[in-house]
C-alpha cells in the first residue's frame, strides 16, 4: 500500500511507470475488475464528475479514498482528521484526473500496443518484477517452470487477461512518454557548464554604480512619454494571467455544544469503569484516539492546559476531564523521575526600544520594576504596559521552557533568579524586560492518556450545509450582499487570484478555484467545502490573459522608467570611468577614488553559490565567468546598478573529475529536462481540459 505515497508525490514526474503499479495494485491488490471501473455515458453509475466528456465513477474513487485513508492510519496509528481527509480527496481526485488526460491523449495520437509485444514481455527472458515475486521460493530464486505452468493452466485466464490488459495500458504510456522525450537531449557544452558553474572559483574585485544612492528620484522624472515608451517595450513586465475575485459568507463546521457534551459523556462512562475497577491504561489503548505511549514527558511538551494540573498531580492521580486544541483528555500520572534540565516557569513585561527613545523605554522599565517589587499584580502591570502582545494577553506568561529558547542576555538573567524573584530591566535586542520566575523544576513524568476529539457531528453539519443552502436561495432571489445583511452574516472578498492557484483568505481550494473560472460575474455558488467550514460564493471579478492596461499600471510602469533612466546615467557614468583605467589598473583603488562608487572584493566563490557581497546576480556571475584573470569587463547592468568586474583568479576546470563525472551530470541535466517537459506537457493539458468536479455534492 506504500504504493499510493509514491504514486501521490511523484506522478507528474513519472506518470507513466506509477500509473502502470497503480493500475497493478487495483488488480492484485483490491481485486477489482478493470474493464468496469469507468462508467461511460449511460452506464447508470454515480457520477462524480467528468473530464472531457468521460465519466468519473463516484464508487471507484471514494473506494481509492478508503484505502489510502486506511494506508495512513496503518502508518500512522492515528486517525486521519477532517482536513487530512479532504486533503487526500483532493491527491486522488487529481490523480484520476491525471490518468483519463493521459489516456485520453494515448487515444488522440492513436498510439497501439501489438499482441506479440506483449507476448513478448510476458513469455521474454526477464518478464516484469511484478509477476516475477509472485514466483519466488523461499530462498528468493525466480520459479520460471511455475510462472510457465501458471500461464499455461485455463483456471487461470482471467487473471491473464488482466495482466495483459494492465501491461497494454502500461506500454502505451510508455510509447507515449518516449514520443514525448524523444526530441531531448544533453549537449558536452551544457555537461561542461554545469560542472564549471559546480566546481570552478573565481575571485574578483568590483566597482558598482549604484542606481538608487547615485541617482536621486527628482533627477529623472519620467514623462508621460517614457512611461508609454516603456510600456511598450517591455510587455512581458504586465503580463497577467487570468485571475478572479469572489466575495463569500462562511457557516463554521466546528463542534457544537451537545458534540462537546457527547464526547465528555462518553469519557465519562470510561471513567466510572476505572472507578469500578478496570485498568486504566488498557481502557486507554481500548478507547483512546491516540497511541498510549511509554515516554517521559518534561516541561514543555504538553500544552499549557494539561501542563498545569498534570505536573500539580501526584503519582497515581487521574487528571481531567482537560480540554485543549487535540480534544478532550483524562491523563494519569504512571510515574515520576527527576532530569538532569532545569525548567523555568516565568512572565515578563517588554518595552520595546524599536523606534522610540531608548531612555525612557529604560525609564519606564525601571518604574514597572520598582512596582512589581512593591506587591503589584505583575499580571496586570503585563497585561497594561508590555508590548510583546502574544504574551501580554496572558498577564505575561510565557510558560515552561528550558534553556535554549529564549536569546541568551533575557535566558540568563531568568535562570539565575529565585522562585518568585522579579528582576530586570534586562536588555535584548528586543528591548527592556522585566522579568518574574513562578517555579522550577526538573521532574519529568510518564503519562497514560485517554484522548477523544471532539468532532462536528452529523447533524451539525447538516445544519451548517442546511443554513449555506437556505443563504444561497436568498442570494440568489434578494442579491448577496442584501442575504448578507438579513442573515446578519459577515461578507468577505478576496483579492483577485489565478486558475489553480491559492485562493487568499481560504487557501488551496480547488472546488472554490473552479467556480469562480468557470462562471461570471454575479454567479452565486451552491454550499462549497472549506476547511473547517463551507461556504457561499458569489464571483465579484474577473480578468482574462492579456496585458494590464495601462492606466492601471501606471505605478509600475513609473517604477520600470525611473529605475531604467537611472541605470542610463550610472552606465554613462560606469562608461566614463572605465575609459580612465589603463591595462592592469588596481580596481580598487580606482574606483574609491571615484566619488559615490562602492568599491569591493567578492573574494572566492562559484557560479552556483551566492556571490559574497552581491547576492545572487547571474549577470554578475556570467560576465565574471567569461574573463581572464587580470582582465576587466565593460560596464554592464546588475540588480544593483551599473557593474565593473576585475577578475583576480579563476581555477581551471579540472579535466580529469569532469571525466568521472560526466556519465552522471549527463544523467541529471537529462532527467531535469524530462521532468520539465513532462510537468509542462501535463499542466497544459489540464489547463485545456474541460474537467466537472462534483464532490461538493458528495462530501460534506
């Protein structure tokens, strides 16, 4: 079942050998019949969707669904979430869609698979690995007189025909990806590049004109004229893809109150049975949602709402009904021992230096100090004057932590305070703070945990679906925002976002995605799941491919146009300089003659890394790569402005290791490129694809 990870991950890179085991493991493995997977037209099956016209069959997907869900909970002895569940919907979805694209352009290119080649895959000297281990003896030696006696026995055609037909979908995937990578190539130039760009080091000096600190904005105001010259020659900079906006009302699926209640009744009745006598831990392992673990648990490791009362218990003590994030637990403590880490438990108030005045940030600290030492509520003083906010809510708590997770200066002074000792100011880099210590410790206690989450059930979330439904009615008859307003229900919009991609606010959201590209402006959709609650949409925007339009670039455009006329003058001004050095000049000295000039060594470095004191510029890394050592370049155009390279040494390419390694480099820029097309021929065959997705209108 490992299987269904691999095909998850790398399907888009080697669709057609993944395909092929996924196609094996529905035979071998589920034993279903592959001639009857796919309903057609008229077949009466469950319709979950179509892509280009062909049906996608809502039994055998939601029975992929099952298993992989299985998989996972095999793996990780847990049991898969809500979000973890619709996140695998979402993988299988995809991928069948990916397999009928694929089929589907096998049938367009007419693409064949002869009886004798697979007569010859099956009856050949080295049939697949698949078959193969179905006919290993004990000592792992292929039984080639069973694999024939195996074919040739009539109890077994069915079976045989299925093999074929699998290994017929499998060759034609493979003639398919060979028609598609047969065009590519790796050339000895491209192999040299890469091991030079890997492999060679440079040092060089430079001279950088920098655009923005040599040219102030007021020198080269662009005119309306140049912002529409720029415009046009370069169009590749407002280049957009088509995008959409929507505006929507969400209806939360989170438990209710009675989901709550229930699970805290159902954990109560396992309580009364400890109470009457069974074991604890194995009513843990019985009932629990997650594994009941041996390890020891420090300060830290739980979340602050078990922390508390748990490390207050003693050895044998039940503790909770406790409620956090994870659910709804009751915790016993099995046993105790002392650690070689400290712990601290402690509070603090910070007064930020960051753009004010660090003397009466100082002042202040100093004040809140004196306070807190003469009996004030620390708390409170937190919660009125510290400007770490995430903390400040809390009255300042910060929680356990052991040494290593706070900067060193605030970790210190902590660690070297009493139990209920306030100290302070101390200075870090995020300003003054006071510090208060509530305890230490270094016990560590091993737990055994009866955990319950408490989930949405059934019925909440048909009210939630019930209440999206009876919205979408309304908006439909009374317009969205009016709904919006009856309901009393807050409108969100999105800003635009493009076709498969993030929709911002809500996430990666396919059902959401394709809504709003396949209706127009005012189209209000039917209840669509979300994480952790579905939605109604209405579609707001809308934009195709095509250029921004001017008017609506102009701030851009402005900012290509100031920044090339920049460039225009530090280049003239780079120009001039260089007509000033004479063969083998110094650089260096030079260029911090020159008034406004940054003059510095890289000092060594590959084309593949960054460049020290530059960043990554690959005109910087291309030019220095093509001079000599002693040699100086023309002016040329960074990130950062104009350029002058001195090259001071470059290393030869090392003849020998480009020998041993060529075999290698060649492999992967070769199958760097094969993945590239492959990625790029699948996407755009999704992006032209007519695909219906309906599982909205099966998963709730």
């Amino acid at each position: 079942m490992a299987l269904m990870t691999d095909i998850r991950n790398n399907l888009s890179k080697l669709f057609a050998v993944l395909a092929f085991f996924f196609i094996i493991m529905i035979i071998f493995d589920w034993g279903l019949d592959l001639s009857s997977q796919r309903g057609g037209p008229g077949s009466g099956a469950d319709v979950l969707g179509n892509v280009n016209g062909q049906e996608v069959d809502y039994r055998q997907y939601s029975e992929l669904v099952r298993r992989t869900l299985e998989n996972q909970k095999q793996q990780t002895n847990v049991d898969p979430d809500e979000e973890t569940e619709r996140q695998v919907r979402a993988q299988v979805w995809n991928q069948l869609v990916d397999e009928i694209l694929v089929d589907q352009e096998i049938e367009r290119l007419g693409i064949k698979v002869t009886d004798q080649e697979i007569r010859d895959i099956v009856q050949g000297p080295n049939p697949p690995e698949f078959l193969v281990q179905q006919f290993r003896d004990s000592t792992g030696v292929f039984r080639r007189d069973a694999y024939e006696r195996a074919m040739m026995d009539p109890q077994n055609k069915a079976a045989w025909i299925q093999v074929e037909q699998a290994l017929r979908l499998e060759q034609k995937r493979r003639k398919l990806q060979s028609l598609l990578l047969s065009g590519i190539q790796v050339t000895d130039g491209e192999i040299r590049q890469r091991f030079a760009d890997r492999n060679v080091t440079l040092d060089a000096q430079f001279a950088l004109f920098d655009a923005n600190r040599m040219v102030p904005d007021s020198a080269v105001q662009p005119t309306d004229d140049d912002l529409r010259k720029y415009y046009d020659e370069h169009p590749e900079e407002y280049k957009v893809k088509a995008s959409r906006k929507v505006k929507y009302v969400t209806f939360s699926l989170a438990p209710s109150g009675a989901d709550s209640a229930e699970v805290e009744q159902e954990l109560a009745s396992v309580l009364t049975q400890v109470k009457q006598g069974e074991d604890f831990v194995e009513l843990a392992k019985t009932y629990s949602e997650t594994p009941v673990t041996e390890a020891f648990f420090k300060h830290g490791e739980l979340s602050r709402e078990k922390e508390a009362p748990v490390f207050a218990a003693r050895k044998g003590d039940i503790v909770g009904p406790v409620r956090d994030l994870e659910g709804v637990h009751v915790l016993k403590v099995l046993d105790e021992r002392q650690g070689k880490d400290e712990f601290i438990r402690a509070s603090h108030i910070l007064l930020s230096t960051s753009g004010t005045d660090t003397a009466s940030a100082l002042q202040k600290a100093r004040e809140l100090l004196s306070k807190a030492r003469s009996g004030a509520d620390f708390a409170e003083l937190a919660r009125a004057n510290s400007q770490d906010y995430g903390s400040a809510q809390q009255g300042g708590e910060l929680g356990w932590t052991g040494k290593g997770a706070w900067v060193k200066p605030f970790e210190d002074a902590a660690f070297r305070a009493r139990v209920g000792e306030i100290v302070g100011p101390v200075r870090t880099q995020f300003g003054y703070h006071i510090i208060k210590v509530s305890a230490k410790d270094r016990r560590e206690l091993k737990l055994a945990s009866l955990s319950m989450k408490v989930k949405a059930s059934s019925q909440t979330v048909e009210l939630a679906y019930k209440q999206a439904e009876d919205f979408a009615y309304l908006a439909n008859e009374e317009g969205f925002e009016k709904a919006a307003e009856v309901g009393g229900y807050e409108v969100k919009e999105t800003p635009e976002f493009t076709k498969g991609g993030m929709v911002p606010g809500i996430g990666l959201n396919e059902s959401v995605n394709a809504f709003a590209f396949k209706n127009k402006v005012g189209t209000i959709s039917a209840p669509l799941n979300m994480s952790g609650a579905v939605g109604v949409f209405v579609v707001t925007g809308e934009r195709e491919d095509g250029l921004r339009p001017f008017d609506e670039a102009k701030s851009l455009i402005r900012n290509g146009a100031l920044r090339q006329k920049k460039l225009q003058v530090v280049l003239a001004r780079a120009q001039e300089f260089v007509k000033t050095l004479t063969p083998g000049a110094d650089l260096l000295a030079e260029a911090q003659k020159a008034d406004g000039v940054i003059a510095q060594a890289t000092g060594p470095f590959r084309v593949s890394d960054a460049i020290p004191a530059i960043g990554r510029d690959p005109k910087f890394a291309g030019v220095a790569m093509g001079l000599k050592p002693g040699e100086i370049s023309r002016p040329f155009e960074g990130f950062r402005g104009a350029f002058i390279i001195k090259l001071i040494t470059k290393t030869e390419v090392d003849t020998t290791r480009l020998a041993d390694e060529r075999t290698g480099l060649r492999d992967q820029l070769l199958q760097e490129k094969r993945s590239r097309v492959l990625n790029e021929w699948q996407t755009a065959l999704r992006e032209k694809a007519d695909i219906e997705d309906n599982r909205d209108q099966y998963y709730r």
